[in-house]
C-alpha cells in the first residue's frame, strides 16, 4: 500500500490537516485501520469498490463521501487497485466550507455526498490537490471557528481538563458547550478530550523507549491505573497496547 500526505495551500491550513493519497499494491490485500482523532473527512474513489466502515459501506467508483468524526476504530479493505483520495479536515471546520446537518449526525458514518458538493473526477484526474486548493478555497464561508479556543485549551492539556474548567475558561456553561461540540464536531467535549488524551497515550507508547512502564504513562495521561489505558488503547484501536 502507497499513502502520501501534501499540506494544504497556506490561506486552507488553519482548517485542513492536509490531503492524502492512498494506492494498493499488487499482490496484497489488508485490512486498513483508521485509529479516532477527532476530525471529520471527505474522500472520493478513484478505484475498485472499496469496503470500509468494518465492512457496513461500499464506496463507489467516482463517488464523493463525507467521513464524520469516530469514536472507535474503523477498517477499510485495501485490494489492488483501491485508489483513494481525501481531505482531512481539522475540527470544527466542516461547517466553514459546507452547509450540512448537525455533525453527530454523521459521527461513526461514511456517506455518499450529493452531486453539489461533491469532487470533480475531471479535475481530480488532471491535477489532484492544486484543484483541492481551488475547490476549498472558492467554497470557504466564515474563516472563523467558534470552537478553536476551546480545542485549543484541550490540546494544550493533552484532553486532561474538566468540562467544567473548560467551560469556565471559555465562558460558557457545561450545556452550551455540549451542544456547540454536538453540532460542529459531532462528539461531546469529553469524548473529543478522551480521544486526544487517547493519542497522546499511543504517541508516547510508540516514542517512548522499552524501559517505560505502561503504568507511568498512565499517570501521566491522567489514566487511573495500567488497566484504564489498557481499556482505553483497546476501545480506539481494537488492540492491546503491545501490538500497537
């Protein structure tokens, strides 16, 4: 399997992660894992029906899907000629370039994108992620996201803040916070704190030399014990942490 990623244009990075490619090989045939970040996606087919969403979703040929934020693992089947192109959109950034439902309509769910809103094969063909500049700098709305500060605050913490405390820095109640995350994210604040605590866990896990212990890096992401990361780690990613 080939998969590459490319920045977005400057103006797009404060709302695009970046574009990615995928390609299968010849030969080979895997399962793909997708691990929860927190982001929704958009991604369009450019090869053989693709099975995803643990095997619930066909993504056709030519076809544009929107992808919602996840809160647990999802697999693709990755074949031969799988040829797969996307956007991974930062949080909350959705409704900068779409009007569309409440977000936590599509959370866990891939789905076909109407003709309106959906990529140009044509172009997609020609000369990929200059058109994704173009198309994403022509379509944005508003270049302001309501959630940034609070995401921020979350981040800054490794998700390791209080939904109280964070709507207490940001000036908001509990409630007003929950819906805003609902509608915008798709995920509650502290399903949203959850998974980026959970990456940080999994980025110190990988980085992290032999002789550290599953039990100090529970501590310091704020798990109660090596079992609670371990329950963790094995809710998003389907694995035990020494087969990450």
């Amino acid at each position: 399997m080939k998969y590459k990623k490319i920045k977005p244009y400057k103006k797009l990075e404060p709302f695009i992660h970046f574009y990615w490619e995928l390609n299968g090989k010849e030969l080979e045939r895997q399962w793909e894992r997708v691990f929860p970040d927190g982001c929704a996606g958009i991604v369009m087919n450019l090869g053989d029906t693709c099975l995803t969403d643990n095997g619930s979703v066909l993504m056709e040929f030519g076809k544009t899907y929107v992808v919602g934020a996840m809160t647990s693992f999802k697999d693709s089947l990755i074949d031969t000629n799988t040829h797969l192109i996307g956007v991974c959109l930062k949080p909350a950034t959705f409704t900068n370039f779409y009007s569309y439902a409440s977000q936590n309509e599509l959370t866990n769910d891939t789905v076909e994108f109407e003709k309106s809103n959906s990529f140009n094969i044509d172009k997609i063909f020609d000369n990929p992620f200059n058109y994704f500049d173009h198309f994403f700098s022509d379509r944005i709305k508003s270049k302001h996201n309501q959630l940034q500060s609070t995401i921020n605050d979350i981040h800054s913490t490794n998700g390791q803040i209080s939904i109280y405390e964070l709507s207490k820095r940001n000036f908001t109640t509990v409630r007003q916070l929950e819906r805003n995350f609902k509608k915008l994210i798709g995920l509650s604040p502290k399903e949203y704190s959850n998974i980026i605590r959970f990456q940080n866990a999994l980025s110190l896990i990988k980085n992290s030399n032999q002789s550290r212990s599953l039990l100090d890096i529970a501590f310091e992401c704020g798990y109660y014990d090596h079992s609670h990361l371990c329950n963790e780690i094995k809710r998003n990613t389907g694995l035990s942490p020494s087969l990450l």
